[in-house]
C-alpha cells in the first residue's frame, strides 16, 4: 500500500513565487495580535495588516509608539535638530527574508521639499500625515505624529499573495556612519479575491 504525500507548497504559490505562504500561520517575528486586524481592499487584492512595530534609537529620536487608545495614531519625539537623513524601504516574503522590493539612500530632504518626484511614496506621504502638517528639513526638536492609513497605498499594482514584512527605516549620519534612527515593521498578508 503506497501513502500519498502532500506537497508542501501548492501549485500556485510555486507559480507566483510565493514560498512563504502554505497556510500555516508561521510567523518569524512573532509579532502579539493585540488588537484587530486591520483589513484593506484594493482592486482584486485584500491586505491585511497583522501587526505594526515601531523602533527607535533613544538618541535623536527619545520615543516612538502608538497613541493611546487610537487605532491609526503614532507618535515620535525628535530630541535633537535633524539636517539631513535617508530613507530605506524593503519588502521581503515572511518566511524566507526573499526581497521583493528595495530602495536605499533616498535623501528625505529632497523628498520632502518635493514629494511628486516620487509619484508612490508622495501619494503614501500625504496619507501619513496628520492635519496636513508636513515636514520640512531641518526636522526640528519637537513631537510629531504619523497616521498609519498608508500603508496599503504602498503596494504595486501587482503583489504576489503571502505573508511579507515591510520595512521602512530613517538613518541619519553619524561620524561618517549611517546610523537608524527610526522604524517602522508591518507584517502583512496579501489575498487574492476572485
């Protein structure tokens, strides 16, 4: 009597290159779900943000968290005055750190004295905002807040399904070394819809 084996990954997933994503709910961060998910549908895709962390250095940037009893609200204290920084976006499959997507070293000064440059990040740029109070370089010591309703604006028109990570990372100079300073870490799951 022979005994069937089930493959690990199905057909599809091997199509579209997802090796993340069998259904079993692996997770290697090992984010806490606290709250809700939050669930978000564009076009033929259903994202689903499982989890957020924030990070920060505790030197130009003393804090950064969510805002007590609010669902999309951050909060970050700059300590010392910021000339100038670089943004780091990558995306990667969850369960095999695979990047999908990268960007290094895009000057934030430049950016936010002129966001359409950067016709996706822009777009994603005015929804983290809150009351249209946008940044301007310097960044001045003081407390800011970010929405977190942009998230889902930052994926392309085609997204493989599965579960992936998201990092966005603010580094600043330090004696000639580029240094975090703040993070941002969605965990999210993409579902295709019929």
């Amino acid at each position: 009597m022979s005994r069937i084996i089930q493959p690990r990954y199905r057909f599809r997933d091997l199509l579209l290159g997802d090796f993340s994503f069998n259904d079993d709910g692996e997770s290697s961060w090992g984010a806490r779900k606290t709250e809700p998910q939050d669930v978000f549908i564009k076009g033929r895709y259903k994202f689903i943000l499982e989890s957020l962390q924030t990070n920060c250095d505790h030197d130009y940037v003393t804090y950064f968290h969510k805002v007590p009893d609010s669902r999309i609200l951050y909060t970050f204290r700059v300590a010392k005055t910021a000339p100038a920084f670089t943004i780091d976006i990558h995306v990667r499959v969850l369960k095999t750190q695979r990047v999908l997507y990268k960007i290094e070293n895009l000057n934030g000064c430049q950016f936010l004295n002129n966001p359409v440059m950067h016709k996706v990040f822009g777009t994603i740029y005015r929804q983290l905002v809150v009351n249209g109070t946008f940044f301007s370089c310097p960044i001045k010591p003081q407390v800011y807040f970010l929405k977190n309703e942009g998230s889902y604006a930052m994926l392309p028109g085609f997204h493989p399904a599965g579960r992936y990570q998201l990092t966005m990372r603010v580094k600043m100079t330090k004696q000639n070394d580029p240094q975090m300073v703040m993070e941002m870490l969605w965990i999210y799951n993409i579902v295709h819809m019929k």
